[in-house]
C-alpha cells in the first residue's frame, strides 16, 4: 500500500479514530499525535509486509498503543491506568460497512463547546473530526489559511486549559452548540457535493452527512434549523446519478435530467422542509432549503428551470443572510431573469479579497464574462478559476469551456 492509499483509508476513517480515541483519553492532542505517529508507522511497515486486511482498524490498533506509551513517557500511567488495556476494535472502530454517527456527533458537540470562540467551532472540528486540511477549511469560511491556522490553535488550547469535558452535553447544552454542529455538518457536506464525480477523497462525507442529519433531527424534532438541513442534503444528494456526464464532465444543474434524481431521497426531503416550515419559516436554511426544494421539483428536462422563483427565494435569504456565498448564488439566478451585465454589476460588488480563493465565484465570474461577450476577461477568470479546482469533472467542465473559447467557438449558454 503506497502513500496515496494510507491517505485514502486516513480521510475515511481518522475522523472516527480520532473521535475514539479522544473520548477514550479526554485530550484532543494526544489523539491527534498518535493518530499522526499510527500513519507514520504505517507508512514504514506495510510497504514492505503488506496492508493489514482491515487498515483502519490497524491504524486505530496502533495509534491506541502510541497514546498509551506517550501516557507512561509523560510518568502519569498511574492516573490513566484504566486505559491501558488493549482496546476491543470490534466495538470501539466498527469496520466501514457500519458507520459509527455516535463518536462523531459525540466529538463534534465536544469541539462546538461553549468555552471555545464561535468563530472556531466549526473549523476545529473539521480539522479533527473530518479531516480537512487548514487549507480546504479556510477556503470554505473565505479566511485567510494563517488566520484560520491561528484559530484553530486557540481553540485546542483553549479546550486542554478550561478541562473541557468530553461527553456529549444533556439537551440543555445543546442550543449553545447547535449552529456550529450545523455548520460542521453543511462544510463536511459541501466537501462532497463539490465533487461532481463522487470520487474524491471526502466523497464518504455525503452519506455520513445524511445519517448524522436523521440523528439530530431524531434528537431535535421540533427545531426548524435541523429540519432544513436535513431537507437540503437530501435534495442536493438526491441529483448524485445526475451530476456527471458519459464522459465523466460535470453538468451543471440547469442542464441535468431529472429523470436521473432519486425520487425517494427527494421524498424524505419535503418531509423534513414540511416540518421546518411549519416551525418556523423565516430561518435562513429553511429558505435555503426551499431553494432546493423549487429545483427538485421539476420532472422532465424539457420544463424550463426555475429561475424566477429561485431569485425570488434568494432575495428573502439575502434578507435574512448576507454573505458572499448568497449573493454569488443569487447572481446565477440573476443573470437568467435580468441579464448578465446586471448579475456582473452585482458580482462586482463581492468583497474580492474574501473571494480571492473560492472557486465558485470564479467560475461563475467567467462564465457570465463569457456571455456578455468579454471574452479576454472570461479567459483570464477561467484561468484562476482552473488553478483552484481540485476535483476531475469540475476541472473537465472549466477546461472545456476555456478552450471552446479559446479556438473561437460558439458554446451553449
């Protein structure tokens, strides 16, 4: 097993280790260094002996005895005594088949503790609990990496010297916590929608996404914010089959045949935007999710998309959130219902620093350049919207539509 396959097996199961072994020895550092010290020992050993048969299970095996031998080199065996024994892998780290939602949710209430800033909450567990590089979390939150760096690094400090307690708060710690658990949720979430092709790295982040959603919403049936979440991810996962084409390119949503969706993953999610709406309609992600909602929807190819009433939904978010995000995803709308001079007007008014990286709004900058005919401005965006991408049917999809304008070609709006 080489290093791209350790890496593999660390992004869909370190979160899990990481969560066990937390709870297991009450330190976030110590799980993240054994876990660290696992990786480097496997990196060593199965090249020349193999991969073990099951790796994750292997990696937690090996990063339980590095806590334990950093515990006795630290002279306080006596005081952790009792987690010394030779952990059961079979309970503790069940195998990939059988996700384990409870030490992830468990974690992810543990990082959104209160003691912990706000703005950190939801970075610190997608640093520990997903697995996400700095990089790709300060990308999500449109930070600067060294500011989202720093960030993190007070919040882990923060947790060891208030003794931050490592079990799952009762339901009156939850209201404290939620939106950063929410928050959590929709970044790990995004990280595997933004890969048209499912085959990415953090791909297994969708179904987990999907089952930790239906706990809370078990867990929290009367809050509308849940509700909607879990309403959003399964209209967005619901469009999976539909996202690419034979050739692998990615197509966009407008484009896509919802003959292709799951009508059952699109059932459970009215479900739940029923639910949010009846409890309160007026919350950001249930407009959000209502905005999903208008496009799952549409039953034939041939219906025209539904832009009008998309904008309209947008301009009640924008209303209730005011973020680049939103208004990058309004100017799409925009654009189909006043024109694409008015959606660039609108897009120029983006705080530019803040999406400096975020390659939606490049993509989106190029391809309305595109149609109003600047075409050496649509090239220059297409270029920096190709050195952000990092998954294979998006970097299709963009390279595909600079060269068709490059060679002077009439491409489809």
């Amino acid at each position: 097993m080489n290093g791209a396959a350790l890496d593999r097996v660390f992004r869909e199961a370190g979160g899990r280790i990481t969560a066990v072994l937390a709870s297991r020895f009450r330190s976030l550092d110590l799980a993240e260094d054994a876990l660290a010290e696992s990786c480097a020992r496997a990196l060593a050993v199965w090249p020349r002996d193999g991969a073990p048969n099951d790796p994750a299970a292997w990696l937690y095996r090996t990063a339980y005895r590095c806590a334990i031998d950093a515990i006795r080199r630290r002279g306080t065996e006596t005081r952790l005594a009792s987690y010394a024994a030779e952990p059961d892998t079979r309970d503790d780290l069940p195998d990939d088949g059988a996700p384990i939602p409870d030490e992830r949710l468990a974690l992810i209430f543990i990082c959104c503790h209160p003691a912990v800033a706000v703005e950190a909450r939801a970075a610190l567990t997608l640093r520990l609990v997903c697995g996400l590089s700095t990089r790709e979390i300060a990308r999500a939150f449109l930070l600067p990496e060294a500011t989202l760096a720093q960030r993190l690094i007070r919040a882990k400090r923060k947790i060891a010297d208030a003794g931050v307690p490592f079990d799952v708060p009762g339901p009156d710690g939850w209201p404290d916590r939620l939106d950063a658990v929410l928050s959590t949720l929709e970044v790990a979430y995004a990280k595997a929608h933004e890969d048209a092709s499912g085959t990415g790295p953090h791909a297994a982040y969708a179904i987990e996404v999907l089952e930790l959603t239906r706990v809370l919403a078990q867990l929290l049936p009367k809050d509308p914010d849940v509700m909607a979440l879990a309403a959003t991810t399964r209209f967005s996962e619901a469009r999976r089959r539909s996202r690419t084409n034979s050739n692998a390119l990615m197509i966009p949503l407008s484009e896509q045949d919802p003959v292709l969706w799951d009508r059952q993953l699109i059932h459970e999610g009215r479900s739940f935007l029923e639910r949010a709406m009846a409890l309160n309609p007026n919350r950001w992600r249930v407009v959000q999710a209502a905005i999903h909602a208008e496009w799952c929807a549409r039953k034939v190819l041939t219906g025209p998309p539904p832009w009008k009433e998309v904008l309209a939904l947008y301009d009640v978010l924008l209303t209730l959130r005011d973020d680049p995000v939103v208004r990058l995803n309004r100017a799409v709308a925009l654009a189909e219902v006043s024109g694409t001079q008015t959606a660039i007007h609108e897009l120029d008014a983006i705080d530019a620093e803040m999406t400096a990286e975020f390659l939606p709004y490049h993509a989106v900058r190029a391809d309305l350049l595109r149609r109003s005919g600047r075409n050496t401005e649509a090239l220059l965006a297409y270029e920096v919207a190709i050195s952000l991408v990092t998954t294979p049917a998006e970097r299709l999809w963009l390279t595909e539509k600079r060269n068709t304008l490059m060679r002077g070609e009439k491409p489809g709006s």
